[in-house]
C-alpha cells in the first residue's frame, strides 16, 4: 500500500529547547553575534575535549575559507582534494586565487587515500583538505603522515563528520591545522546556516577571528578599551563578513546536546538497513572499523551491474510509488562544468568516482524517520531491485 505522506530525504530534527531558544534571543533583542555565539562556541570546544579553538561562522564554506586564508593559501597555490565532493571542498581554493587539484578515491570508502595525494604533488602544492565523505573518517594518520613529509597544511572537511573519531579520538582533535563543520539544515547538527572552524593554534585562530568579522582586530580593540571609547575599533585587513548569528547559535546550542543521541539513532537505521540488503544486487557502503568511526550523515547504496534498474529509474520508482525521496552524493566536481573545462578533466582520471555516482543513490538517514520509516524504505527497496 502507498502511504499517504511523502518521506522526505533529509529533515531536521527540531525541538521545544531549540524553539524557545531562539524565542528568547527574539526577545533579548540580540539578534546577531553575541552571548549564545560565544556559548556555543565554549560548548563545542568542550564537546571536542576542551583544548581547542571553536570560531562559529555562517556556514561551512565560509570556515574552509578563512582556514585556507589563514594558512596563507594564495595565488597559485595548489590545493588537493577530491572529485567526490561538494563543490563547496574545492572552490574556497579558487575565492583566494588558488587550484584545487583533484584526485580519485578509494573504491571501498569513497574517501581521499594517501596513496593518490603523493603523485598530486608538485613544488605548488601548499594543502590538502580531506573529507570525512558521509561521516566515515578518513585514513588520517596516513595523511597527516604525507602532509609532514612535504610540508602541507591540513584542512579537514567535516562537514558530515559530527561527531566522528579516528583512532579514539575525535575529528577536530587530530594534528591537522583546522577542522571545518557544517550546520546546513540537512547536516547532521542543523543551525539552518552555519559552521564552525576548529584549530589548536593560537595564531591561526587568531587570523580567522579578524577576518570572520571585517578584518577588525579585536586584541588590538581590547587592549585599547580602557583609554580609547567603546565605539573604536581598528580595521587590519579587508575582512569578510562569515559571523554567526545568535539566533543559529541558540539552535546549535541545543542541537550540541542531542548530537551524540541524533548519531546512535542514525547508526541503528545503517544497521537495519545494511541487514536487509546484503543479498541484494548493490555494493553497501564502508562500515565503521575499529579506527575509522562513521557519523552516518549519508547512506549511500550503489547498485551493481546486475541489478534489474538503472540508477535514475530507481530513484524515480523509489518516489512514485514508495514516496520516498531518495538524493545522490555527488556529481563528482569533474564532471561540473566550471571544473570540467578548467582543468580539462575527463572520467577516464577519475574511473571510481565515476562508477560511484553512476550507480550511486543515497536513501534517507535522519533521527525523525520511525521505525516504520526504516521498515518502509527496506521493504520499497527490496520490492524495486528483487
Ligand atoms: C555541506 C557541505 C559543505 C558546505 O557546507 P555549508 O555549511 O553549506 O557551507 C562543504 N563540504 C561538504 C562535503 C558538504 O557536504
């Protein structure tokens, strides 16, 4: 039977706490940057065990931006990354004159490996940034390994990677220069827009800090607030302007508490879906291991030659009949126009991620389905590829 309500692909997960949270900055009258800011952004250092930097901002680009800027990323630089990513991964490397290089990925995790960063390589090359694709963490030892071998900068995306950890620790406590989370409405904590940046360095932190919020230097400010009035501030760059409001920060604030729980939740739904679809004709994603946990933002089926439907059919099947949406993850950059012609690039470089988005389908993984959802879309998905 077909139920009546359409099971959207990906929904937050809202509540009262987060609701009379925002009421109360509607309220205070502080809508922008200020007290819950600055909360959230102590709760999420603590959260990460208390000895790191926590700079909210406007969203995750944002964040990877200022980390690549505080690096001293610039003109000419090159930047690898891989083609099975959010546009969003690469192009922060292009706002600062840079080139991203792209390079293929693991076929089992779909992840940047350290084996492809080495032939990427050359006297350019000032950063990596890898992505904790769907939340499964990425072989991070290996890769800080290269990275300090030839002397680059580490800029994790972690945009689907809250809360994940690599070797029992988090990601966001590791030896990389940042770690950049996302708080898109879809992403696995949701402010509606934002996104934190995360570094142990006193310096770099400091640099974000400027250039989040027009270059004004709030030490300098500071220093100066006993003798100069409190409307003077000193400019020190040409600054962007990537703060967070008060009004994502009391839903992070709220959100930050639940993570933990939203993350157990979605794990019981990959369990109860890589169960019930061993024996179908479809390669099921990278499970967590011992080192490399896994924040379950994305559950991503492929389906194999010998599947009975196309990938494209599927999805649509998948909506008309079983109403559920289903989303793919990614069109891989190389296959983007603006990339595709900048770089000349061709599938034949990138034959996995190729395969992987071609057959690639992604079935909704979020803490409002019900049990009765999960059952719905196993039983949808073994009915359209029986
Ligand atoms: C969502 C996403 C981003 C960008 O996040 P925003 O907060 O929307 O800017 C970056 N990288 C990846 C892999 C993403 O999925």
């Amino acid at each position: 039977m077909t139920p009546a309500q359409f099971l959207p692909f990906a929904l937050p997960e809202i509540g009262e706490e987060e609701i009379n949270e925002v009421v109360d900055s509607l309220r205070s009258g502080w809508l922008t940057t200020g007290p819950k800011t600055k909360r959230f952004e102590d709760d999420f250092s603590q959260f990460l065990g208390g000895d790191v930097h926590a700079m909210a901002v406007n969203s995750a680009t944002a964040g990877l931006h200022l980390a690549l800027e505080a690096c001293g990323i610039g003109q000419g630089d090159e930047v690898i990354t891989t083609t099975y990513t959010f546009t969003a991964s690469a192009e922060v490397a292009r706002y600062l004159g840079a080139e991203p290089v792209l390079v293929d990925v693991d076929p089992h995790t779909l992840t940047l490996t350290p084996e492809a960063i080495e032939p990427a390589i050359t006297p350019r090359t000032k950063a990596i940034i890898p992505v904790h694709l769907a939340g499964l963490a990425c072989e991070m030892d290996g890769i800080l390994a290269v990275a300090k071998k030839h002397g680059l900068r580490v800029i994790e995306d972690a945009a689907h990677a809250f809360p994940t950890y690599y070797k029992d620790r988090l990601i966001g406590t590791l030896d990389s220069d940042f770690t950049v989370y996302s708080f898109y409405a879809t992403k696995t904590l949701a402010t509606g827009e934002g996104g934190m940046v995360v570094t142990r360095d006193a310096a770099l932190a400091k640099r974000c800090r400027v250039m989040r919020l027009h270059g004004i230097d709030r030490d300098a400010f500071d220093r100066f607030t006993s003798e100069k009035p409190s409307w003077y501030y000193e400019i020190v760059a040409p600054g962007f302007k990537y703060n967070m409001t008060d009004l994502a920060a009391a839903l992070g604030i709220h959100q930050l508490k639940r993570a933990n729980g939203f993350k157990a939740r979605r794990t019981e739904i990959a369990i109860r879906y890589i169960e019930a679809f061993r024996d179908l004709p479809v390669m099921l994603p990278a499970e967590a291991t011992a080192e490399r946990d896994h924040a379950w933002h994305l559950f991503m089926l492929r389906l194999l030659p010998e599947s009975p439907i196309s990938r494209n059919a599927f999805i649509e099947r998948m909506s008309a009949e079983g109403r559920i949406g289903c989303s793919v993850h990614y069109i891989p950059l190389h296959r983007q126009p603006y990339w595709k012609a900048r770089y000349t690039l061709t599938d034949e470089t990138f034959p996995v991620a190729t395969e992987a988005f071609e057959h690639g389908v992604s079935l909704p993984i979020y803490t409002r389905m019900t049990d009765g959802d999960v059952s719905h879309v196993i039983a949808e998905v073994r009915r359209i590829l029986a």
